[in-house]
C-alpha cells in the first residue's frame, strides 16, 4: 500500500504545506502538477511513465480536435493498451493456447519479451478515466483546453493507484474553486478522513488478513462455526481495506481542496443487489453502467437482451480486476443475481409472493442479498474450484 510507506508520508508533509504556501496566482497549480509527476515516476518508475504519458498525449490532442474519428481511435488505443499490459498473457492462455498450444507458446514467449515485469502503475484507472473523457467530448462535453488541467486530471497523486474514478467535470469544478485559498473545513475533513481510512486499513483490515492467512489453509479442519468467522472475516476484510484505501485518498485530496467523489456507502446494509452495487465501489460500477451496460442496450429490449447486456457488462466488471478467471466468474456470477433480481417478480405466482415476503420483512432481503454477495467474495479471492469447496463447508460437510 503506497500510503503506508515512509516515502509517500513524507512527501504530503512536504508537497500539502509548499502547495498552500505558494500564491494561488504564482504557480500553485503548477507545483500540484509537478509533485504528481514526482509521485508518479516514483512508484511506477520509467517504464510505467512512458506508456501513460503516450496515452495522456494522444487523449489530450483527441479531445481538443473534438472530431469523432479521433476521439474514437483514441478510445481504442487506450482499451489496447489496458489489454495488451494487463491482459496478454491471459487472452494467449484463454483463446490461443486451447486451439493451438505451439502458437500459444510461441505468442506468450513473444509477449513475455515485450511486456514489463508488471503493468504500468494504475493503467486500468487511466484508461477509465480517459474513456470517460473521451466518450464525454465526443457526446458535446467541453474538452479540457489547459494542459495544466489535463495533467491534474490524469495524474492527481491521491486517486492516481486505486481511484475512486474522477469524472471530469466535478474535479474540475473542485479544483478551480477548491484549491484557491486554504480552509480550515478541508483541512478537518481531510484529516479526519485519513485518520478514519488508516484506522480502517491498518488496525482492521490488516489484522483481519493475518487471520485469513492464518485459518484459510486448514479451512476444511475448522469447526464450522469457525469457517464462518473466517467466511466473514473474508467479507469485512475486503469491505474494510477498499474504503480505508478510498478513505486516506479522499482525505489527501481534501487537503488540496479538492473533493473526490465517494466509493462506498455502506455497502453491507443493501437489501437488494442492485441497492449493494449503488453503494459498493460506485465509481466503478456508475462508469460500468454509463459506458458499458447502456450502450450495449441497458434494459432497453426487453428481458432477454437486458439479462445478456448485464451479464457482459459484469464480466468486464470481473476481468478489470484482474487478469483470471475466478474474476471472469465472480462478475458472472453477479451479473446472474442481478438479472435475478431485475426479474423475478414476473414470474408467475412466485415473483409476486417474493415481492411480498421482502416487502413484509426487509430483514430477509438484507440476510439474502449479503449472503449471495459474501459467498461471491470466495470466487473473487480463491480458484474458482477452492471457492466451491469452502462454500460447501460453510453448509456443512
């Protein structure tokens, strides 16, 4: 975690004080920007730079030019570079390797040459939000002109390594207004906030995770009321260690002045899974709904297509957290509930009896909607065969 390290705690104590100290019309912006290429090349080193300052570039120039053909190459090359750094290896594996393995071989060598040891710091965060960007101008957006504004944008240093995803017009807004003179309100928010994201992260979360580590292994010997305290582990751990992360994010930015968006909303208190998505990763799961799931059709045409459309929309959902399949099935497996979910009160008599229980007790509609989505916490984190093992032993043997 970046923000634990000695590295970055010491370059806010240096960056937060100078930024306030200088005169919003002498440069601030421009040191902002500076200490964010500083952080940047810092933690993702030159061969991660290069990549994302080519993509910045082309971004930039494509939403200037405002034309169509453009912005859509740009768009393309951005989704190209996310596949090619993250996910090479794992289409080579997953298309080539099963119908030719010798080809698969011989591709996976070819690209284990060219690729760097990891994918460039935050690249899946970059290309959403140049997306976004992109898609926006090309739908009527202003583009960003100030190519001080643009590098703020794509590489402000709090959101840079795991969001929340910015959406152009709001942090633009937040920076023009936010950052021209110092307020005591940001400076007590944003500590609050970081103190709340660290006692989340490092008194929480991490101890949660030795736990893990310690129980997982010997899952199958435990009594099973210990599988369950190690089940709910799993579920608190992830819920507490993503929003202490956003938490300290949010709170660095709020000592700039600028507001990012919230991520989480209490999550663990929906009584329907598409109640769970509007409050779990928002960012993520707004920008999955406004660039995937609409343009494919939404719920536009009729069940069949709408259920189709959410079942690819969550399978990307799964596969940008990482190049495997038990994110491949943990987004498959959401994308069912909520096709379930969007669709069941037209079942006949069923449907209607359902509605009613739920509306009766929402008590049962939390209960339900948590337990489908902690059980699909083990296929986020496990081989989806280990995942059906140790869903089994939460049922018994």
């Amino acid at each position: 975690m970046i923000f634990t390290t000695y590295w970055f705690l010491a370059f806010a104590l240096i960056v937060i004080p100078v930024f306030w100290l200088i005169p919003a019309n002498l440069g601030r912006l421009w040191f902002l920007a500076a200490a964010c290429a500083v952080f940047h090349t810092y933690f993702a080193g030159p061969a991660g730079v290069a990549p994302i300052a080519i993509l910045m570039a082309t971004t930039y120039a494509a939403g200037i030019s405002r034309r169509s053909s453009v912005i859509l190459a740009a768009v393309v090359l951005a989704v190209l570079t996310l596949c090619f750094y993250k996910y090479s290896l794992f289409l080579i594996g997953a298309v080539v390797t099963p119908l030719s393995p010798e080809w698969g071989e011989l591709f996976a060598r070819e690209a284990g040459a060219l690729l760097p040891s990891a994918p460039p710091l935050g690249v899946s965060f970059f290309v959403f939000e140049f997306v976004h960007y992109l898609l926006e101008v090309r739908r009527g957006g202003e583009p960003i002109r100030s190519p001080l504004k643009f590098i703020l944008f794509s590489i402000f240093f709090p959101s840079l390594v795991a969001g929340p995803i910015k959406r152009y017009p709001q942090f633009l807004a937040s920076l023009e207004t936010g950052t021209r003179r110092f307020s005591a309100e940001d400076l007590a928010a944003g500590m609050g906030r970081i103190g709340l994201g660290f006692f989340k992260k490092i008194l929480l979360a991490d101890n949660l995770t030795a736990m893990i580590e310690q129980y997982q292994p010997s899952f199958g010997e435990l009594e099973l009321w210990g599988r369950w305290l190690v089940f709910a582990a799993i579920a608190f751990r992830i819920l507490l260690d993503f929003s202490g992360y956003t938490d300290i994010a949010i709170g660095f930015a709020r000592l700039l002045g600028v507001k990012l968006p919230e991520n989480f909303n209490w999550p663990y208190l929906a009584r329907s899974l598409q109640e769970f998505w509007q409050r779990w990763h928002i960012s993520l799961s707004s920008w999955i709904r406004d660039y995937i799931y609409i343009p494919l059709g939404g719920s536009r045409h009729g069940v069949v297509r709408r259920v189709l459309n959410g079942l690819i929309a969550f399978a990307l959902c799964g596969l940008w957290h990482g190049p495997a399949w038990n994110f491949v099935a943990w987004g498959v497996y959401h994308g069912v509930g909520l096709g379930i979910a969007a669709t069941y009160h037209s079942i006949p008599g069923l449907g209607a009896g359902l509605s009613r229980v739920f509306e009766r007790d929402p008590i049962f509609a939390h209960i339900l909607t948590q337990a489908f989505v902690w059980f699909g916490w083990l296929l986020f984190f496990y081989p989806v065969p280990v995942a059906l093992q140790m869903a089994k032993l939460l049922i018994g043997q």
